[in-house]
C-alpha cells in the first residue's frame, strides 16, 4: 500500500495546480528514513540543501520557499502547533506579509504553495488538520543482511533516476489526459489529489482503484494519532462510560458547558493525564479541542456537538453522544 501513495505523492508534486499533499516518512533507526527522503526530492527538486532542520520562526520557512520547489525537513522529534499550522497553510498556498528589514513603513510579501516532506523517528504529524493533508508511511529496519554502502546505493541510484525521472513525467501526462473522465466513487478531503492520482493509475502501474483503497486505508490508521497524543482522550471515554444509556436505546450522552465539561473531565482523568503539557487550561481551549478532534472522535463512534442551550438564556453547551446500543 506504500508504493501507491508514495508513487502517487512523486508524480503530484510536480504539478502546479491544486492543493499539495505532505509526506511524513517515519520508522526506527537503521530504516533509512534521511537516505529515501534526499532520494525523493533529487527526484522531484534536486538541490545541495534537500533536507533542513525544523525552522527557528515563520519568517525563515517562508524565505526558504523562494529557494526550493520541495519544503523537506530531516530528522524531526515534534511539530510544535505554528509549525504544524503553517505547513497546513504552505501546502495549500499561503501569503505572509512582514516589514521589509531596514525600513519604517516597507513590506514584503511571500507567496508559496509547495510539496513538503517530513521524516522522524516518531509520528510528527499528530494534529488533525494537518493529518487531513498528509500520507504517512513508516519504514522498516533494514535488516543486516541487506545493508549496502551509502556510496554503492547513491551510485546506483544516479544510474537510475533519469529513468525515474522519465516514468513521473509519463504518469504526469497520463493524468493530464485522463483527469477529466474521472468520476470518484468516494471523495476525500484532497479531491484534487485523489483525481490526479487516479487519473495516473494505468501509467504507475497500479490496478483500478488501488490509489483510493491505499489512501482511505492511510487515512483510517493516520486517525488514531490525534487521539493518541491528545490529553484529554481517555478522559473523554471514561466520562462518557459513567454515563446510563437512555431507555430509548441511544446511546450514553453528556451535555453540558465548557466549563462544566473540563470539571468533569478533571474528575475523569489520572494525574498523569493533569499532568501533560497539553491538558486545556480552560475552558476555551477545551473547546477549540475538541472541534479539532471531533472528525477523529466521530471514527470511533463518538459524536461531539457545539449548540446552545433551547431556553431563553442560549447558553453555549458541548454534547457528547456515544453509539447506540
């Protein structure tokens, strides 16, 4: 299921139009997560300085887009919020507007839209609307065995990449020509890129509808990963289980506001939980929260609504609903 998207992320990242997708690449050491990402982007943007480290602030990651087609960022433990935001935004194209150095009132605009690739020991793509734009694969340690030199592997891929390079374009073409006849049975966030890379399928050597089957089975794993890292998850799941199914056969349900919610939660959670630099300090960043992670929570048979209260106050109240029995 790999070589599908990632045969499919190549060939899109060559295109001007639409929205790009990200590639984060993650696996253990000795899986050669730095060697396949350099590899990749000589394909797509050969340049001396492919993988960077993360970026100190948002002004040097819109500079380095007038320098390379390909964002790639080597070697990354975390994506810190602004980070993952901005990324979001390049990949979708973006503006920033800054005072132009040395001048009162000068201003200078960057604009980018650009392909981007990460890689990192764990998943550094943990917020869900950036998980909405990205494929993540994970590689596996290469066993001793099967280990070459970096000078025999880079030789032989040197040897290989105007071929490479060739196939892409061929694809690139094969969807120019096929977009427009492609009526998708299911649609995703990233419609632009699941028509392109339907559109290419015959060229990339994947059987019909092999693109969209590996993309929707990248995106149900990729669910998970928001949850994972969120604090307030298991406390979520543990309230709701305290809740008594109705005698209608719905399922438990919570309602309450923000406020009432966090306390609840607080109840609900472990110390370690508390704990966490990512436990909501009130009750507004509890909302925002939860409006990130609904789509993920939703996948697991848990709906979060955001109403107001049907009495003359209207006060603002979250509602939380599990599956019926």
């Amino acid at each position: 299921e790999n070589r599908a998207l990632l045969l499919a992320w190549l060939g899109f990242s060559l295109c001007f139009d639409g929205s790009f997708l990200l590639l984060a690449v993650h696996g253990e050491q000795g899986s050669g997560k730095t060697t396949a990402c350099r590899m990749l982007s000589q394909l797509v943007d050969p340049n001396s300085g492919a993988m960077r480290s993360m970026p100190r602030d948002d002004r040097t990651l819109m500079i380095s887009t007038r320098h390379a087609w390909l964002l790639g960022f080597d070697n990354l433990s975390a994506l810190p919020p602004w980070l993952s935001d901005l990324l979001c935004c390049i990949a979708t194209g973006s503006a920033y507007a800054a005072r132009a150095l040395y001048t009162d009132d000068s201003e200078v605009v960057f604009q980018a839209k650009r392909p981007i690739l990460l890689n990192g020991i764990e998943e550094v793509a943990t917020r869900s609307d950036l998980l909405d734009r990205c494929i993540v694969l994970s590689l596996q340690a290469i066993p001793e065995e099967r280990r070459r030199s970096e000078s025999a592997l880079w030789e032989a891929f040197q040897a290989a990449r105007p071929r490479l390079l060739g196939a892409l374009l061929d694809a690139l073409v094969c969807a120019l020509r096929r977009r427009s006849e492609v009526r998708l049975s299911r649609a995703p966030r990233m419609v632009d890129f699941a028509v392109w890379a339907t559109a290419a399928e015959p060229a990339l050597g994947l059987p019909s509808g092999g693109f969209l089957d590996a993309y929707f089975t990248n995106i149900r794993a990729s669910s998970d990963l928001p949850l994972e890292a969120s604090a307030i998850a298991a406390p979520l799941r543990a309230l709701l289980a305290k809740q008594s199914p109705t005698l209608t056969g719905e399922g438990p349900r919570w309602t309450g506001t923000a406020t009432e919610l966090l306390a609840a939660l607080r109840n609900c959670a472990t110390d370690e939980d508390r704990r966490q630099s990512n436990w909501p300090k009130n009750a507004q960043v509890l909302s925002g929260e939860l409006k990130r992670l609904a789509p993920n929570f939703r996948q697991k048979g848990i709906n979060i609504e955001h109403g107001r209260e049907g009495t003359a106050r209207r006060t603002r109240v979250v509602t939380v609903s599990g599956a019926p029995c």
